[in-house]
C-alpha cells in the first residue's frame, strides 16, 4: 500500500473517521467525519520553518494554554490565516476526536 494511503487509514481511525477512497472524493475531504472535514497531507519531511513555528510556541505555552502557529500570507485577510497545531495538543484541550457515535464537538 502507497505511504499516504496507509497514513490517511491510520488518521482515520485514530480520529474515528472513514478514509474515503480516491474514486470516492468528489466533493468529499480525505477522511469522512461526523464533525470534522479532514484532508491528509503525508509528506517525507514538513517544511522546518513550520515545525520550528510550533515548537517555539510548545516552549512559549504555559500548562494552562494551548500552542498554536498561525500562518499568514502577506496580502491574505487575516482571518484566512491558518491555525497548527499538534493533534495530541487538539485532543488534549478539545477532548478525543470521536467518530460516528459524535455528531458535533465536544462542549
């Protein structure tokens, strides 16, 4: 099996979601969720300036805060921005990321 399938197999179920097979996704993200549109992206390595940006906010963070990058474009809205984050650190403040017995966000 190709290494982004097994990964997008493996998110899947640590996320209690259905990876959605390549035939299937017109319209649809990598994995299907009760909550959560998830898209895979499996790469050999992430690009260092991004890890380097959350790991300087998992050294910055207090116990009682959450470490986030965010990531802007010049020129893009703010609110475009994207947030990144661990999915260890996303479970820890939000609670496990449940499958189909879910259907919205842990309050």
């Amino acid at each position: 099996m190709r290494t982004w399938k097994y990964a997008e197999r493996a998110l899947a179920k640590l996320v209690g979601g259905e990876r959605v097979p390549v035939s299937g996704r017109v319209g649809q993200p990598d994995i299907r969720h009760p909550w959560l549109a998830i898209e895979v992206k499996h790469r050999k390595t992430l690009p260092q300036w991004i890890l380097g940006a959350v790991q300087q906010a998992e050294r910055a963070a207090q116990p009682s805060q959450l470490p986030i990058a965010i990531l802007h474009q010049h020129g893009q809205r703010y609110r475009e921005a994207l947030v990144v984050l661990r999915l260890k650190d996303f479970e820890a403040w939000f609670g496990e990321v449940h499958g189909a017995e879910t259907t919205a966000p842990p309050a």
